[in-house]
C-alpha cells in the first residue's frame, strides 16, 4: 500500500465512488499484517519510498511464497534478497511473473514505476569484477527506488588512470556507490575527487588477512576523505537503497 493508492481510495470515497466500509475493508490491515512467523509492515512504502523487502536467507520456500503472495494481493512490488539462480527458478514456479535480476541475487515480482531518465541520479562504481554481485544489488535497488542508475566497473586502485579518465562520469554524479574488496581503498579515492556524497560498501572479496571484508571495512571507517559513508560487508541492497534516497532529496522529489 502506497502513497497513491491510498489517495485514490480516499478520492473514491470523496467522490461516493466507494463505500466507507469497501474503504475500511482495503485498509483494515494497516499498518502491519500478523500471521504467526512474520509481521509485513504494509506502510514501509510510504515512510521509506519502497515497500518491505523479502531477506531470502534463512527462510524456506513456503514461507518467501506466503509472504511474496501477500504482499502482491496489496498490489505491491516485491523484491526478494540473497537468492541463488536454482532457488529463483524453483520459487518461480510457484510465483508466476517472478524475474530473476541476476547477477544482483534479487527476484522481483510485479511493477515498479521507471526509473528517472536523464544525466547525473546515482553513479555505482565497482572495483573489480570479483565485486560486481554486489555492485548490481546496489545498482537494481537504487534504479527500483526511482533513480537513474549509471554504472563504472574494473576500476580498481591497482590500476587508479583507470578511474582518473573517468572523472566527468564520477563528477556528474548526485550520489556515488563504491563498491571493493581487498584492501577497501577505492572509496577514499573516489571521496577524494568529487563533491557529491559516497557510499563505501566492503565486500568479502580477498584473501586471507582481508578476514572476510573484515579490513575492507575498517579501511573505509578509518578513511580521511569526508563526505563518505559506509554500510556492512557486502549490502549492496542498503547502499542502492541509502543512494536512492538521497537521490530522490537532491532532485527534489
């Protein structure tokens, strides 16, 4: 249930369009649905911009397709994290329409409103290809949010004339997603050439004493360059999401 929704069943009943207690029916289980293992909070869409998101590890099958189903019934989008290519295709055939966003690890089920179109919007910059499953998580999210989404990938610090040639794309950026593993660096860089806002996002890329993503976030914590933010090891989902966000408050609307 969403803003517009919302105002179009208040217009219906404006109007005598729709009876009090049809209204009441399509609103009654506002603002959350309580069936035992999970509570949907159906009014994320309105406080954050887009409904609740299905986390699909540690939940079976029946229970991402129960959720899935309603929250579809209200005519929302949704959007489910962390699955595999196998798991998407065998939920799929339970939940008809459902897409694979590979390589991003999300399925969507139904419509979301297009992105914006035009220059500038959310710019998501991946170090190498190794980061680029995250990368694209960050990339969908933002773009399902409402943003134009532009994306730099293999740009890495071991080769950084890579991304000095890139710096009109960086600069015309509103809101910058960075994505590395290793050593973290590539966030700080980029913090360091432009003036919009960043989000550094470490991911488990790397070997040994890179623990994990462990060092990469704590490179980016411990980063000099200012206007740079930082989410947890590998959520591409809550930086596209951050980005999103912020995008939408730059331009306005």
């Amino acid at each position: 249930m969403d803003e517009r929704r919302i105002r179009d069943i208040l217009k219906r009943v404006a109007s005598g369009r729709l009876r009090l207690e049809q209204a009441l029916e399509r609103l009654r289980d506002l603002p959350y649905e309580d069936f035992g293992f999970a509570r949907l909070d159906l009014h994320r869409a309105l406080r954050r911009g887009f409904p609740e998101i299905v986390y699909g590890e540690g939940k079976t099958d029946e229970q991402i397709v129960l959720i899935a189903r309603r929250l579809a019934r209200r005519g929302a989008p949704v959007l489910i994290s962390r699955l595999e290519p196998a798991r998407i295709a065998r939920l799929g055939k339970r939940l008809r329409g459902l897409r694979d966003l590979a390589p991003a690890r999300l399925a969507l089920l139904g419509r979301v409103p297009r992105p914006r179109k035009g220059s500038g919007g959310v710019l998501v910059v991946a170090a190498g290809t190794a980061d680029l499953p995250v990368a694209e998580e960050a990339a969908v999210m933002a773009s399902l949010m409402g943003s134009s989404v532009d994306r730099l990938v293999d740009v890495g610090v071991a080769g950084v004339h890579r991304l000095l040639d890139e710096r009109d794309r960086l600069r015309r950026a509103r809101v910058l997603v960075v994505v590395a593993g290793m050593e973290g660096a590539l966030p700080s860089v980029v913090a360091g050439l432009v003036g919009s806002p960043v989000i550094g996002v470490p991911t488990s890329i790397g070997y040994g004493t890179g623990l994990k993503g462990v060092a990469a976030l704590m490179s980016m914590l411990n980063s000099c360059a200012t206007g740079l933010l930082v989410v947890n090891i590998d959520n591409g989902l809550g930086a596209g999401y951050a980005a999103g966000l912020i995008d939408r408050m730059r331009r306005g609307g």
